[in-house]
C-alpha cells in the first residue's frame, strides 16, 4: 500500500508516495541528498536544477555498472554450473 512520506531535498520539503517503510524512505533521502551534494561540491554546477540531472545520470550509470557486474556474474555461474554438470555426468 503507497503511504505518503514527507522528504526533503535540497532544501525543500517534498510529498512522496512508496510502499517503502519509513526507515528505507528516510535512507533513499539520505543517499539522494548526499549524490546531490556531491555533485554540487565538485562545483561543476550551481544551478540546482542541472545538480538534480548530472546526479540522475550519476546514479543511472552506478546502477547499469551493477546490472552488468550481476550479468557478468549470472554467465559466470551458469558457465561453472554447466562445467560441474558435465563432470558429474562423465563419472557415471
């Protein structure tokens, strides 16, 4: 069930909607105003606005490195899975 949050970024208070409890809310808050802080301490930017979306691509780029690695992983699984199959079949 979505349950309204109060959340603030940058300096401003915002109404967000999640099936989150209240305690992930709180750390997904953290984690973004913490990106965005970054972001505005590298002093690339001062505009807000631009801080918000070089920090969506930040995030998004994090995110697809560990889809790959998970990807990465899976191939690797099933590749030694496969090779323990194939020996577990040559002892019979």
């Amino acid at each position: 069930m979505n349950v309204s949050h109060r959340i603030t970024v940058l300096g401003r208070e915002i109404s967000v909607r999640s099936t989150a409890d209240e305690g992930t809310v709180r750390k997904v808050e953290s984690f973004v105003n913490k990106r965005v802080e970054q972001v505005l301490n590298s002093g690339n930017t001062v505009d807000n606005q631009v801080a918000v979306i070089l920090t969506l691509l930040n995030v998004a780029e994090d995110y697809l490195a560990v889809l790959d690695r998970l990807e990465s992983s899976r191939k690797d699984e099933d590749f030694r899975i496969a090779g323990l199959i194939q020996r577990m079949d040559s002892v019979r």
